[in-house]
C-alpha cells in the first residue's frame, strides 16, 4: 500500500476496527507494512472436517516431516539456499565505509534477501500444513520444545567416564536448518489451519518417539547418524522419521485408549 501525506498514522497500535485503533506500522528494509486486524464470524462447533483420517508427524532435518502412512515432505531449505548470497551481503556490507552510500546499498541488499528468505519459508509452511490439513481430521505432533532442542547437547559420559559421541557436533550443525525449518512456526500454523477446518492438532510426548520400534515397541537404539530403522526383535525395517511418525500416531491412540484423551491444541491466531 501507498502512504503518503494524506493518510495519518500514528505511532502505531492494533489495528483493531472495533476500537478504532491505529494500524501496526513497521518497516523493513525500504518497504513500510501497515498491520490491520479484522474480525469474522467463527463457530467451530459447526464445523466437522471431512476426513476421519490420523496421522503422526515426524518433523525433520533430512525431510521437513514424515508422515506415519509412509509418506514425506521434503525440506526446501531456503534459507541454505540463499545462505550464500545472503553471506555475501554481509561481507560486503561490512567492506563498505561506514555512513557511507554504498555501505547503504549494501544494507538494503541484504534485508531484501532476508525478506525474501523468509517469505519463501513462510510460503512453504503454508502450503504443507495446508496440504496436511485438506487430507487429515487430526494431525499429531511432538510436543518439542524447540528453545531446548536448538541448544548444544549435555556431553554424555558412559560408565568408565568416558565422553560419548552425542552427536554433539552434528546436532550443533543441525540449529540453524531446525530453525530454518520453523517447526514451532509450522505447527502453530497448523492449528489455526485445523482449527478454522473442523480438524485439530494434538501434541504427543516425545520421549523415545526415534528409538522404539513402531513394529513391536523394544528399544532399538541409534543415534542421529543412523537413519535406518532394523528392528533385531521383530524384523522392522523402515526410515527412522517415519518409524518416529508411527510412534507419534501410536501415542496418541494408546493416549485415547486409556481415557487421557488428548488436548486439542489452543489455535494461535496470528499474523502469519
Ligand atoms: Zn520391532
């Protein structure tokens, strides 16, 4: 939208009609976004989603997430993919003489391509959860806790008090692609999405949800660099996501079974 001198903002507010209130204003890079809230009319008692139809969720780093009927939905790695350019910017921006015009440049280079990272990553979280959201009555995730997940690992000692590999390393590399992948954004989404289409959006704990068989339940450990799932007790054999996604959908019918029910979670509506 234009602005100009014949449109009064103040410093910002809600936006909200009701009140009257002033839009949000804010600025990235050189373009101004005016946030308005709007108000319709929504009743999730009388909306039912079509499709009896559960599915567990794995969400991932090799694939954004697997599903428990066997299926995925690969990783677009945006943010990767403009990492070098992105970089670049950076550098060059740093090159440039302070207060300088093209130290100016530089700078409006590179918040174009954050905004357009981003609004690739957000088009994408759409249009999965939309997908998910068309096909399945219930959708059922981990309940990570992301701030946690994306922080380097506790060193492991085994019993001679030698440190383990953890996959420390490899879990400190993986931060910046979990973030890229906005799985809270993601599930957030998806609640609102569900929430709006008669479905909902369960969370299920996570503990072990990667090490036991979804064929028979033992424990089959395997760190992070293992990606086959080969279960010695009962001959399971699938991708580790997607035996993490069978056990997800089994927590939540066993979690059903035994009258704990599950929590449809509270759809965020927000700006996204
Ligand atoms: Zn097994």
């Amino acid at each position: 939208m234009l602005v100009n001198e014949h449109v009064r903002f103040g410093e910002g507010g809600t936006g909200d009609p009701a009140t009257g209130d002033r839009p949000l204003l804010y600025r990235e890079g050189d373009l101004w976004y005016a946030v308005f809230t709007t108000e319709y009319e929504f009743d999730p008692s009388i909306t039912f989603h079509p499709s009896e139809e559960e599915v567990g969720i794995d969400l991932g780093i090799i694939s954004f997430a697997a599903l428990s009927d066997g299926t995925f939905i690969e990783n677009p790695h945006v943010y990767r993919n403009a990492e070098d350019a992105i970089k670049e910017a950076h550098h060059k921006v740093h090159r440039r003489k302070k207060g300088s015009h093209r130290r100016a440049r530089a700078k409006k280079e590179l918040s174009r391509l954050y905004r357009k990272a981003r609004n690739k990553r957000r088009d994408f979280l759409h249009k999965a959860s939309h997908k998910l959201i068309k096909q399945y009555g219930t959708l059922v995730f981990e309940d990570l806790h992301i701030d946690t997940m994306t922080k380097a690992p506790e060193p492991k000692q085994d019993e001679h008090g030698n440190y383990l590999p953890n996959g420390a390393a490899a879990k400190g590399g993986l931060n910046k692609s979990i973030l890229d992948a906005g799985w809270g954004t993601f599930v957030m989404i998806c609640s609102h999405k569900a929430a709006e289409a008669g479905g909902k959006v369960v969370k299920v704990s996570p503990n072990g949800t990667s090490q036991a068989c979804s064929g028979c339940g033992c424990v089959v450990p395997k760190d992070l660099s293992i990606r086959w799932h080969s279960c010695p007790h009962c001959g399971c054999e699938l991708d580790r996501d997607q035996n993490a996604a069978r056990n997800i959908l089994q927590r939540y019918h066993m979690q059903k079974q035994n009258g704990a029910g599950s929590v449809p979670q509270r759809s965020l509506v927000g700006g996204l």
